[in-house]
C-alpha cells in the first residue's frame, strides 16, 4: 500500500499572480487530495484538480472571471463536482 505524498508548492493568485505558499498532498496516482495555504492573505479556490489560490482582497466575481480565462469553458460547479 502506498501513501499519499505531500509537497510544498508556490502557487499565484489566479487574479493577480501574487505568490502564495502551499502544503499540498496527492494521492499515489498523482491526483489532489488537499492543500492548505501557509501564507497569510488569502484564500483557498475549490478545485478537484489543482491547488488554486487567490488573494482575501479579490471578489468573488473576479475570481470567477479570472478562472473562466484561465480555464475556458469549465464552470465553477465542474471544478468544485469533480
């Protein structure tokens, strides 16, 4: 049986690009089981496939809008489902 891997990763905001600590830990097959954010400021993004971040300061709506151009044609609903 294996276990599951943790990593610390630097990851932007998805609005803004400032950067942000991250804990993450995958699942032996590679696949996001959690993160927590270790830098102050910010705010988790759900996502069922990356570690996303963004600024306590940006909207809601920015957010969204940021993440409908980064990641065309994916709902807010489909990355939180999957």
């Amino acid at each position: 049986m294996s276990n599951n891997s943790n990593a610390v990763e630097q990851h932007g905001c998805v609005v803004c690009g400032k950067i942000y600590s991250l804990l993450v830990e995958y699942a032996p097959d590679g696949q996001l089981v959690d993160c927590t954010i270790t830098s102050p400021g910010r705010r988790r993004v759900p996502d069922a496939h990356w570690p996303l971040v963004a600024c306590s300061r940006h909207t809601e709506t920015e957010v969204e809008t940021a993440l409908a151009r980064h990641y065309p044609g994916k709902a807010v609903e489909d990355r939180e489902d999957d």
